[in-house]
C-alpha cells in the first residue's frame, strides 16, 4: 500500500486546481489482490475536515465490471448514469454494523462502571447476556451481547433475528478504528464519534448514524420530538466550489425539469446546471463571474 500526497499542514488547496489531497495506490500479484487491499485501504482511510469521495471509490471497488477490469474512460458514465447515490450495503455488511454497534455500546458501559464516584443514576450493570435495541438506518435490531468465556480479550456471541454470531474484535474507548469479525467476515469500520444514545460510523466510506439503547431508553426515545432539516428543494445550491460563467435565468422566469440555469467552471471542466422540477425563478443570487463555495445559493425558486 502507497499514499503519495502533496500536501502538509496548512496548505491551501484551490479551487482553481484539482482538489486531490492524495493519491492511493495499493498492488498485488494479480488484479483481485490489489482491489482487495485497497478496499481494506478504503475503509481503514481517515479523513476529517473535508468532504471526500471514498464511498465511491469503495463502491467501484465492489463493481462486477470494474474488478474483471473490462473498463473505459467512460465507466463512470455508462454504470453511474444517474450519479452516485450512497454505498449500497449488503445483508452481511448491515450485520456487521449491528455488532459493531453493540459492541461500543457494551464496552462504553464496561468502561463506565470502571470509574468511581459516579452518581448511581448513571451506572447501568452488565449482566451476563446484556439485551440491548440497535437501529441502523431506519431499522430496529433487538440484540443480545454475550461475552465468550476466554482467557482473550474482545470475543461475544452476539444474538438477533433468532440468530447467533461469533464475533471478534479490536476497539477500546476513544479508539477512531473497530476491527471486526463477524463469523468469517472481516470489517473495519470507522468511529467518527458519539452521544448517549448512539453513534456515528464510517463502513465502506459511508457515514451512518446508528443507535444503541436499553429497552426502556428506545420505548423514551419513540416520544422524542424529531429537529426539523431545512429544506433546500426551492434553492438551486453550488454542488462544488467554482466560478459562475453564465447564467440563464431571471427572477419571474418559468423552468422546466431539465432546462439548463447555469454554467460554473470547476475541477478544470464546466458544469451545467439544470433544474430538476417545473419551477418559477424567485431570484438570482449570484452574477456571472462570481467564486461560489459548495452549498452556495445559486437561484432560489418560488416555494
């Protein structure tokens, strides 16, 4: 495995330039054996501050056209013709997010009770099988941990869906990265950080925020009032950092789903912009030639 970077401590990187802040290179004594290593290079990659394009990378790693190396120039454009859209995880790669989940979990508790003078309400025992709900995107996992008796560290038999999986693994608190073994599949996944009730992870260069509760802690949450996500459907938003060329409407013009609104230079190439709705212009907040940064408003629309 090789990382050529060419950049330090603050450094500058424009948008006037290719915005690679490194090169990856993994090699093996065949193709499966260096797209092996570099998904385990892709998984175990930590990059904090700034937006980056491992899922997509990790996603192609794992594309049937891709690993038999039957490729072109055009492969991102004949196989993603809608665009990237999140790595689309597997049975067995939920799984191992459901363990990895118990396993902070239990392990946070495990270091908890080892701190004295707590106050008595934040302590919570550890019985020999510890029963616990863990969600994962939108879905609830009623789960038992169990640890194995073993004179080693980092062994469970954990319990869901009526099904029992022998898993080992490697993490202790404050540690950025858990490797995992779920029966025989190996996983390292990324802790980018948590709270009282859950935690946030990076698997296969995707974010996921999961939750491990008590029972009683998940029955509470269901009453919960949910924070309200600003809703930028009526805003066309700047998808990267780049110049505005051209602009194509004005305040009171009617769109449609399609119609090209703007051209930003960008990344070297120029971008069209175009709505994705029947849509009246409510106005423009930019000009032709102006530097926007990513999430920028470009033209906001009539709600």
């Amino acid at each position: 495995m090789r990382v050529d970077s060419g950049i330090t401590e603050g450094s500058e990187i424009s948008m006037f330039y290719d915005p690679m802040i490194s090169k990856l290179i993994t090699y093996g004594e065949d193709r499966p054996t260096a797209i092996t290593r570099m998904s385990r290079a892709l998984d175990t990659y930590r990059i904090d501050g700034v937006e980056h394009n491992i899922s997509f990378l990790r996603s192609v790693m794992d594309h049937k056209r891709f690993i038999s190396g039957d490729i072109s120039t055009k492969f991102i454009e004949e196989e993603y013709p809608e665009g990237f859209h999140g790595y689309p995880f597997t049975t067995s790669q939920l799984e191992n997010l459901v363990c990895a989940a118990a396993v902070i979990r239990y392990e946070n508790v495990r270091r908890n009770n080892s701190i004295n003078g707590q106050l008595a309400s934040l302590s919570e025992d550890i019985p020999s099988v510890a029963s616990m709900v863990v969600e994962v995107q939108g879905k609830s996992y009623e789960v038992e941990f169990e640890e194995v008796e073993d004179d080693s560290y980092g062994q469970a038999r954990i319990t869901f869906f009526n099904t029992s999986h022998d898993v080992n693994y490697e993490w202790q608190y404050g540690q950025k990265l858990l490797d995992l073994q779920v029966d025989s599949n190996v996983a390292s996944i990324q802790v980018l950080g948590q709270d009282f009730s859950g935690f946030q992870l990076q698997y296969c260069g995707q974010k996921v925020n999961v939750q491990a509760q008590t029972a009683i802690q998940a029955r509470l949450a269901e009453h919960m009032p949910e924070v309200q996500e600003t809703d930028y459907k009526n805003f066309l938003l700047s998808p990267m950092p780049g110049k505005i060329i051209s602009l194509h409407v004005a305040p009171g013009d009617k769109v449609v789903a399609g119609q090209q609104l703007a051209v930003m230079e960008a990344m070297k190439m120029q971008n069209v912009l175009r709505a994705e709705s029947d849509r009246v212009v409510k106005s423009v907040e930019c000009k032709e030639g102006d530097n926007v940064s990513v999430d920028a408003i470009i033209v906001e629309f009539e709600a």
